[in-house]
C-alpha cells in the first residue's frame, strides 16, 4: 500500500521535520503521500509537492484544522487509514499529541521517536532518556509511528506529485482553540538549526540570559537552554533541551552553566560537536564535551563574542 | 467532581540506568524505583483541586506489581483519597494500560482523568491520549496551567512554539507538563495517615483486557557512547579548534 505521513506547518510554510518524516516513511512503505490539514494552507501542500519521494499530498484545508487539535485530526486520519499501511508524524508536540489517539482508535500500539528504521516492521528508539536503545518489531497491520527528526536525513526537493483537496471530516466540537503566546524569534529553528547555544542555571538571571544572544546572532546559531533556566523563569518553555523538551542533533552544541544531568543530555548528545563552558571542572558536561573550557561563563562569554567580531563573524 | 489520577511506578530519575550485558533489558535489581516526576505533578494538581473544592474525590490507580502500592500510598500521602491497584507482573503496553483505565473510568466515572504526559522509563508519551480517544473525550496534553470552570477546563499547553490555550468540554483527560506546578512533600502524619486509607487490588482480567503485548522487544542494547575530549585553554584555542572541525 502506502504511508501517509502528517504534515508540519503554521498554514505559511512547511517545516522541514515534515522532510525528515518523509525519510523514514520510504522505508517502511512506498509510495509516500502527505496530509496537509489547516487552514488557508494551499502554499503548504504545494511546498509538500515538492519534496522528493512524495507521491501525493491530501490537503484538508478547514478552520477545524487550523489549529491542528488531535480531537478534529483523530476524525480525518481515521477517514483515511484504511487506505495505508503506515501513518507518520514527527514527534513534535503535534504529532505526539494527536498520534496515539488515532492508534488508540485503531486498536494498534504506538512506536515512539523512532530512531532508525531497521525494516519495514522493525525499529529502534531510545528509552530511559536515551540510555538504551530499545529495538521493537512491531505485528503485522498498519503502523503508527513517531520520528524523532534528527536522527534522519530531510528529504530533498525536486518532487511533484499531485495536490488532491479532500473533505473535512466532522468535528465533535468538545475541543476549541482559546489563544497562543508564541515566542518570537528571528533565529532559525532549535530544532534544525546547525548550531546551538544553550544556558543553564549559571547564566542566573533571564537578564544575564541575554549574553547568548549577541553571540547566537554571530554565528546564526539558535538558543536552547536547560530545565532549571526555564523553570527558573530565564526563558521560554519552548528552549527546553533535553528528554523531556526537544531533541537537537546540531553541527555544535554549546552548553554555558550547564551541569549535564542525564535528561539533559538525552536531548543534545547525538550532536556533532559538543562544547562546555562550565566554572565546575568536574561537572558531567565535561564528560560528553569535545571541547571543554573551564571558568567563569561571565568573563567567557564577552571574550568570545568580542574574538568573533574580530574574527569577522557579524 | 471525582477526579481520577493514573501514577507509574518508574526507575527514579536520578538513577543512571545499565543494559544487561545479553541485551535483554536494563538491570533493574536493588534500583531505587519511584513515582513517575509527571505523575507527581498531576496528583498534586488533582489535591490542589480538591482543596480549592473544585474536586470532591481524588482516586489514583496504578497498574503494576505488588510494590506500585507503595507508588500509590505517596500519592495518597499527598492528599489522595483512595487507590486501586491493577496488580501485574507483566510488562503493560501503553494501548493496553489505556484500555485498562478506560475500564476503570467506566466503574468509577470521573469527570476529570490527570496523567503524566510521559513515563520517563519508557518515555512513551501516550496513554493519556489514548485513553482520552477510547472514551471519546477531548484532551489537553503537556499543560503548563488550567483552569477548571463549570463543566469546561481552559489548559494551557507547552508546545514546541510556546504556549497555546484550548478549551476543552468536560468530561476530559490533561497530561501534565514540568511548569504546571511544584508537588509538594508528604508530611509525617500524612504519611501515617495514608497508611489507613483503602487500596483496592483488582486485576487487568477482573476488568476484561486482554493485556498480552503486541510488540516484541528483540534487544535493549547501549547507545553509541561518547567519549569527553580535552579541555582547552582559552577562547582562542576554542575557535581555532572548532574552525578546523569546520563547524564554525
Ligand atoms: C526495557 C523495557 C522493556 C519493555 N518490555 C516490554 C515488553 O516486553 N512488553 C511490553 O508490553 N511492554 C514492555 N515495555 C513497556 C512498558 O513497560 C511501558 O512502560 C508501558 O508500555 C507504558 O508506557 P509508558 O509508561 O512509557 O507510557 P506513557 O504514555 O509515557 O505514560 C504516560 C502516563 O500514563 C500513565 N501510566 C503509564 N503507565 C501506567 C501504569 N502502569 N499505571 C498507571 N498509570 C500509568 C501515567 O500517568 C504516565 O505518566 C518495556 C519497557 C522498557 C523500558
Ligand atoms: C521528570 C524530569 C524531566 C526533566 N527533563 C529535563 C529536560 O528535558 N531538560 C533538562 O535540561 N533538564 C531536565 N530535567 C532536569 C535535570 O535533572 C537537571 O535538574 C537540569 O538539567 C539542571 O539544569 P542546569 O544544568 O542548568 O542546572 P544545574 O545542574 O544547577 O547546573 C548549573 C551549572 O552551572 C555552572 N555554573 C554556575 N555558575 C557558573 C558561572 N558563573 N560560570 C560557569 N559555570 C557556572 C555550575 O557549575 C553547574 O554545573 C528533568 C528532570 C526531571 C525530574
């Protein structure tokens, strides 16, 4: 049959978690459509048409979808199963909110952030904050899987399949959209971005907080930041890095005051390079860190931003 | 307004878990065991709603062997009315521990269900969902605030761009996130309090489910280990460092 894989988007752009999904799906099963479901979302599906690999894109374009709840997304994709042996969704809190209630439905267990596709019906993804690697073989009938996105490749450009409009399903109306405070951020992505910076506790206040910045902006880099930095009230619920926040894979890490608890680090050790900067020289950080330095983040921080802009990073 | 609360008794958090050298899961003998943290967070915001009167009756199950009764003896030491334990000895897969607390909703008809939003065991993230679709009830999950008005719940959720406020009609389920609130500690004579307090046993076949897993586990092995590098010296030595790797 086919894999349906659900779309990431705001209704304007498509996110590229939707690409990486994509991946993993034409491993388990080919051909690969797209569920493009919002409102006003027409740009969406036809960025999703172009995604190399995809066949077709479903495009429920309704104002129950424009938020994506998983009441009015549980009705459509129950509509639509029958025709597909897999359904995808990364495992952003989209998809892990909507996904299990679709699986629930169809009397078939969930597959959490897969990490890897082994074969069509069997997968690894990570357990006890990533400290081991669980590997599943799930029974024959249709799969409900998440992804975790930075463990595969995003799927290239060059597709074109066909966009076909579908009808929204019924809504039960017991859930409703009341509002949203998002955080507004020039940055790319936590989640794609090829470099991060993400503070802990040590940077003590969400003034101090604001020393990454100038040096996130030199190097186009996002910023993350720990539990403690959120709970502390630094930053935003959205920074949050680690088993229970977002998983990030970037070319750098960079963690300031950082200690490196293991559920910090299940969101952050698959990055490519890691660097610590940490006043503790026997703070775990430095057990994953390529990089160490060890000091008071106060005086590194200004004399790394100000070595940047010598060295011509604006 | 009964309210009922699931808690998973799990590995506790500061445990660094080990993988049996045969790969058949992780050493679990002599490790300290705990209640899940998100469980903790929602049977404190379950006590709290019955201190502002909003709930009559918290009632926490837990489906697990013999010693998830002392998980659900804290939960009665923070405020818990009464426990039902679903004693098992074998592994419950997320749909089948959803199924077991449909049944259990069914008996009990709460009006509110509070789960984690993921068991950091298994990390799973799914049986608050799941539960919510068998009943047909809608959901409010990773919640960082609620409100509870008359026959409706406004939940305020952590999503990947921020914040984001449903309003949900009751009956409903809402799966709690870190910054709902801060559980409190038992104290001494609640402690001795809970002790007296009744705990049902029942057993998943007492309530009809099947729970025989669908899934085969074929190994547990180690992630890819990281080895720390060096420290340097300084700025400079930083840049120069990551220049060459080429990630800067
Ligand atoms: C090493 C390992 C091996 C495993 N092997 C098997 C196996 O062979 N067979 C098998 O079927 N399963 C197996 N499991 C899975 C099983 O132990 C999971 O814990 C179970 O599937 C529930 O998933 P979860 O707790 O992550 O759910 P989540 O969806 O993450 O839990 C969310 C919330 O649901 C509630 N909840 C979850 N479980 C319970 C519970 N037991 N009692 C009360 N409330 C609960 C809590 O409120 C919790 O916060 C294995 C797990 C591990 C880690
Ligand atoms: C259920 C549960 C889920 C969790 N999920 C997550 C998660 O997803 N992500 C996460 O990050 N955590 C998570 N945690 C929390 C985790 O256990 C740690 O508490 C947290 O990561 C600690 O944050 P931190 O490193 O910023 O703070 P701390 O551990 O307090 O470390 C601060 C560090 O800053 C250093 N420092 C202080 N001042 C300076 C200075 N001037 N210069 C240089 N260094 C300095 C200190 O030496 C120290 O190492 C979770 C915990 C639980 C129970």
């Amino acid at each position: 049959m086919a894999s349906l894989v659900i779309a990431e988007h705001d209704n304007a752009s498509l996110k590229d978690a939707t690409h990486k999904t994509v991946t993993a799906a034409a491993q388990i099963s080919a051909p690969v459509h797209v569920l493009v479901a919002g409102e006003n979302c027409g740009a969406v599906a036809e960025a999703a048409a172009k995604i190399a690999g995809v066949e077709k894109v479903l495009l429920a374009d309704a104002a129950s979808y424009a938020r994506q709840l998983a009441e009015p997304m549980e009705a459509l994709l129950l509509s639509l199963a029958d025709k597909y042996d897999a359904i995808l969704a990364p495992a952003t809190t989209t998809g892990k909110n909507i996904l299990p209630r679709v699986a629930a439905k169809l009397d078939v267990g969930q597959i959490s952030e897969i990490l890897k596709v082994i074969s069509p019906d069997t997968f690894e993804r990570p357990i006890y904050a990533g400290n081991a690697i669980e590997t599943l073989q799930a029974p024959s009938g249709k799969k409900i899987i998440t992804v975790r996105t930075t463990a595969f490749k995003a799927a290239g450009e060059g597709g074109s399949a066909t966009v076909e409009k579908i009808a929204a399903s019924s809504d039960s109306g017991n859930s409703k959209f009341a509002g949203e405070a998002l955080s507004k951020s020039e940055r790319p992505d936590l989640t794609s971005a090829k470099i991060v910076i993400s503070g802990g506790r040590g940077l003590g206040s969400a003034e101090n907080f604001k020393l990454l910045d100038s040096i996130a902006d030199k190097l186009h880099a996002a910023v993350g930041a720990s539990r403690a930095a959120v709970d502390a009230g630094y930053v935003p619920n959205d920074y949050q890095v680690g088993q229970t926040g977002k998983a990030v894979a970037p070319d750098l890490y960079m963690a300031v005051g950082i200690s490196g608890a293991i559920q910090h680090l299940a969101g952050m050790k698959d990055s490519k390079v890691i660097v610590a900067i940490n006043k503790d020289e026997d703070a775990p950080i430095f057990q994953v860190a390529d990089y160490g330095l060890v000091g008071d983040l106060f005086k590194i921080l200004p004399e790394l931003d100000e070595a940047l802009a010598s060295r011509g990073y604006k | 307004m009964k309210v009922l609360v699931p808690v998973k008794r799990v590995i506790d958090y500061n445990v660094k878990v080990r993988v049996k050298a045969d790969q058949s899961g992780v050493d679990l003998a002599n490790v300290k065991m705990s209640m899940n943290p998100f469980d903790e967070i929602a049977v404190e915001e379950a006590v709290r709603l019955k201190e502002k009167g909003k709930a009559s009756e918290v009632v926490i199950v837990s489906i697990g062997p013999q010693q998830a009764s002392e998980t659900i003896r804290t939960a009665l030491a923070m405020g818990g009315d009464r426990g039902i334990l679903v004693k098992t000895d074998q592994m419950v897969e997320p749909l089948a521990v959803a199924k077991i607390l449909k049944a259990i909703v069914d008996a009990e008809q709460p009006g509110f269900v509070i789960t984690g939003k993921q068991a950091i065991d298994d990390d799973a993230n799914q049986v608050g969902q799941m539960l919510a679709a068998l009943l047909g009830w809608p959901q409010g999950t990773f919640a960082h605030s609620l409100e509870l008005a008359d026959g409706s719940a406004k939940i305020t959720r952590e999503i990947d761009g921020g914040l984001q406020t449903v309003e949900v009609k009751l009956p409903a389920v809402m799966t709690t996130d870190l910054r709902l609130n801060e559980p409190r500690y038992a104290s001494l004579p609640n402690i001795m309090k809970a002790k007296k307090k009744p705990i049902e046993e029942k057993s998943p076949a007492d309530l009809g489910v099947d729970i025989t897993p669908r899934f085969k586990v074929l190994k547990i092995s180690e992630p890819p280990k990281r080895v720390g590098g060096v420290k340097v010296s300084g700025v400079p030595e930083l840049l120069d460092k990551l220049k060459a790797d080429g990630v800067i």
